[in-house]
C-alpha cells in the first residue's frame, strides 16, 4: 500500500496543527454547526463493511463492523471528532493511510493481534488518545502513525517490528519514555521531533541509522544512550536543550560527542565489574564478558544486578558482601 501524502510536519512551531485539517468548522455540506446546541444531544452509529467513507463525519458517535471486514480503508473515519471509544474486531488485518486521522475525541481504540499493517498517519491528531498497544504481528510502523497524539504517553511497540517512520510519534508531547525493541534498525526523519516530556530512551545496538531531526525539541530529553556505531542524520538534536547543557558541562561541543562519551564510559564499567568478578573467582560474570550496550540492556532485565550461581557457599556470600559501597553506587547507576 502506498503512503498517503499527509502533512504532519512541525516546523512552523510548537503545537504541530498542520496535518491536512484546516481546523475549520464552515463545512459546505452543513452536517456540523459548531453553534448548534443541540449538536450533542444524539447519538448516531454507523456499520462499517469495509468500503465506506466517513471522512469529515462529524455526527458519527459509534461504529460497529459487519462480519468479514479484514481491511479499514484510508480515511475511513478522518476527522470524526464525535468518536470517543472504538472496538476494531478480530480479522482485520490492515488499518489504512489516516483511517482515524484526526478524531480528536478519541480515547479508547482496541487494536486485535490479526493486524500487521498500520499505514501512515493512521491515528496521528488523535489528541484524547492516552495509550495504545500495537499488536505483535505489525513489523514496521509508517510515517506519522501517531504524530500529534497529544495525550499519548505509553505505548508498547512489539518486538517484531523492524523500522520506525518518519514523524512517528513527532508532538507525542505527553510522552515520557518510549522503548525501542532490539530488532529496529531504523529510525526515520524527525521520529520523535517535539516530544517535549521524553526524558529517556535507549537506542538498540541494531539501529544503524538515525534520521534528520529525530529528535528535535526534546527540550527534557537527558538519557539518551546509542552505539558510536550509529549514522546520525543532521540536526538529530536541534534545540534539545538538556543535552546541550549536559554537552557544555562536559565540555563538548556537541550532543553526539557527549552521547558516544557515555556509552564508552559505560563499557568501561562494565569492564571494570567483570574484572572485580573474575578476581572474587565466585560470582556470575556479566553475560559471559560481555561488554557494550547488549550487555547494558540484558543487565536491566536482570532480577538483580549481579547474581550468584546455584554452587555459592554462605561464606562466598559473606565475601560478597564486603563490595564497597562506592563501587555498588557506581554499579547500579550504569547498569
């Protein structure tokens, strides 16, 4: 399927409006008056069998889907603001290029594990939308799926998927920390450009690219951990004001010198726990001597930061627990 020409762009300023809707209430065909008192005193529902439009309804408060529908058609429901709440039920396969672009009052979506594609621009200005899930069949999210999702501040992205968009989650501006799953390789222009609450993300060690403007304006962005490895596109970090001043402090005249910074200090200390481990001749070590950032993230997922194995005397333990606390704090706040 091709990508929809949306325009889902901010860089006119902040509050990223421009995706397609000219935010105009004058509609030729008279179905929405925004003076009408009586606009939201009915309820009027529709059955979707996948081949109508309800692009610009603006009376239309619920859906059902008739059997057999596997595919939600582009614009299906643009711009149907009266939209709260919508079930999407299982068979279907394919949500289409701004299927709910623009429904501005939706909260709730349902998304079935049989989908595997999510077009572009799908739920961007979805603006009432606080959560979503996307199922574990979907390897690629398009570009703009959920740009200006105001509201948005979780989402789980599943482990199959192996690229994100362009402008994926651009004026996510809610949204504090996002995960991304190992076997992304890609990360596409201006992805997460003016998600002003992010704080923190991890880049995997399998990304190999990184857009232009990927993040821009993540003024509260400040943990941010990638590979040297990673092809940085131009003004990855424009106006990211934390990292910045963090860079600065350091003095380093940019973010990418200060990012490549942390992540080699990082390696060292790991280095440095595997060597304290093989010395105590009683402990784990960490993933087999592993070091970088694999052995970073594996480490997060660990019960504990260090283990014993099944063969640890009372007395190893004891040992074990004469660590000096210097180390511990340098231990727990890289790994």
């Amino acid at each position: 399927m091709s990508e929809l020409d949306f325009d889902y762009s901010d860089d006119s300023g902040d509050n990223g409006d421009e995706y397609g809707d000219d935010d105009s209430d004058d509609y030729s065909d008279g179905v929405y008056d925004d003076s009408d008192d009586e606009y939201s005193l009915y309820t009027y529902t529709a059955v979707y069998s996948g081949v109508e439009s309800f692009l610009l309804d603006r009376e239309l408060t619920e859906v059902t889907f008739a059997k057999g529908v596997t595919t939600i058609g582009d614009q299906a429901f643009g711009g149907c603001n009266r939209l709260t709440a919508i079930t999407i039920p299982d068979g279907v396969t394919t949500i289409g290029g701004g299927a709910f672009w623009s429904c501005s009052s939706l909260a709730a979506i349902t998304i079935p594990d049989s989908v595997t594609t999510i077009d572009s621009c799908a739920f961007c200005q979805c603006e009432s939308l606080t959560a979503i899930t996307i199922p574990d069949g979907v390897t690629m999210i398009r570009s703009g799926a959920f740009s200006g999702c105001y509201s948005l501040t979780a989402i789980t992205i599943p482990d199959r998927v192996t690229s994100i968009g362009e402008r994926a989650f651009s004026v996510c501006s809610s949204l504090t920390a996002i995960t991304i799953p190992d076997g992304v390789t890609a990360i596409g222009d201006g992805t997460f450009s003016f998600c002003r609450s992010l704080t923190a993300i991890t880049i995997p060690d399998g990304v190999t690219s990184i857009g232009n403007h990927a993040f821009r304006y993540c003024v509260a962005l400040t943990k941010l951990i990638l590979s040297p490895a990673v092809s940085i596109g131009g003004d990855c970090f424009l106006d990211c004001t934390a990292l910045i001043a963090a860079a600065a402090d350091q003095n380093m005249s940019t973010v990418e010198d200060l990012l490549h910074y942390r992540w080699h200090r990082n390696v060292a200390v790991i280095e440095r726990v595997n060597a304290l481990l093989c010395l105590k001749g009683s402990w784990d070590h960490v993933d087999n001597h592993s070091s970088g950032q694999d052995s970073l993230k594996r480490k997060r997922t660990d019960e504990a930061p260090l283990r014993f194995t099944e063969t640890h005397t009372t007395e190893t333990e004891t040992t074990a627990s004469k660590i000096p606390k210097v180390l511990w704090r340098e231990i727990l706040e890289f790994l």
